[in-house]
C-alpha cells in the first residue's frame, strides 16, 4: 500500500519535471567572481520559454547563501539602483537575459565567497509550478567596463 503511494508520487514527480524543462531552459548561466569577504555576489543567466503564455521566475535557492533575491537594476534620475523583485517574468516564446546592469540573482551571505571556477547548484522555482536545477560556474565578468560607475560599486 505505501509503496503503491511512493511509486504513484514519483511517476507525478517526473511527469511534472518532464513538462516543466519543455517549456524553460537556462544557458549561459554564471555567477560573478567576488573578493574573499564580499557580502553578496551576482548571478546572471539567459532564460527561455517555449510556450505560449508569460512564466515568471518566482524563487530560487543555492544552500552556500544564506538568502537568495531576484534584482533588476533600474536607472532612477540618472543613478543605477538595485531594487527587489517579487518575480523575474520570462515573456511567451521569449527570452530574459539575466546580466549586470539588469536583472540579476543577487546571492547574499556566503558562507563562504566561491573561488572563480567553482559550481554552485540552483534551484529554479517558476509560477506554473515546474523547478529546474541549474549547475552554473562563477567566472569573471565577461564585460570590458572603462568606468566604474555607480551601479558597479553597488554590486561590488
Ligand atoms: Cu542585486
């Protein structure tokens, strides 16, 4: 009997994760390389949705943080400003790209800061109930800045 119910709740389990990874799939994901005592480190990424109605990215988890939030970068009068976001929405059939400057994963209190080339785990919860682990790397920023400006101070 109980192992009926197991079975039965597993095949639900796969079934659901199946149909969850035909509609979302991340690529170039990556976090960015912070100093050893860095109280918070960003997480980028590109965010595809297949089907034919907005998903919103609404959680995410990693276990060497102590909290997790989704950002985006807003220019307000003129000064880059982080704020907080509820959900990350990923358009039908369209893409998010997730970078500096935009939205962001923002991980916050390490336990300890990963060391460029390390793999965190992330988990991607979504509003239509599907989950997605993303294995991603922490590399440098791929982007050549001539300045640094005010929104690259906030996240360093
Ligand atoms: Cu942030």
């Amino acid at each position: 009997m109980i192992t009926k119910k197991i079975v039965l709740f597993a095949l639900f389990f796969i079934t659901n994760t199946v149909l969850a990874q035909n509609y979302i799939s991340v690529t170039e994901s990556w976090i960015r390389t912070a100093p050893p005592n860095a109280p918070m480190l960003g997480g980028f990424m590109d965010i595809n949705n297949s089907s034919d109605k907005e998903i919103k990215l609404t959680k995410v988890n990693a276990k060497e943080f102590k909290r997790v939030e989704l950002h985006r970068t807003i220019d307000v009068n003129g000064t880059m400003k982080m704020m907080k976001q509820d959900y990350i929405p990923i358009p039908a059939n369209g893409l998010t790209k997730l970078e500096p400057g935009s939205w962001h994963i923002m991980f916050i209190g390490p336990v300890s800061v990963p060391k460029e080339g390390d793999m965190v785990m992330l988990g991607l919860s979504f509003d239509d109930g599907s989950k997605l682990m993303v294995h991603t790397t922490v590399k440098k920023s791929k982007l050549i800045k001539h300045n640094h400006d005010s929104m690259e101070m906030n996240h360093d």
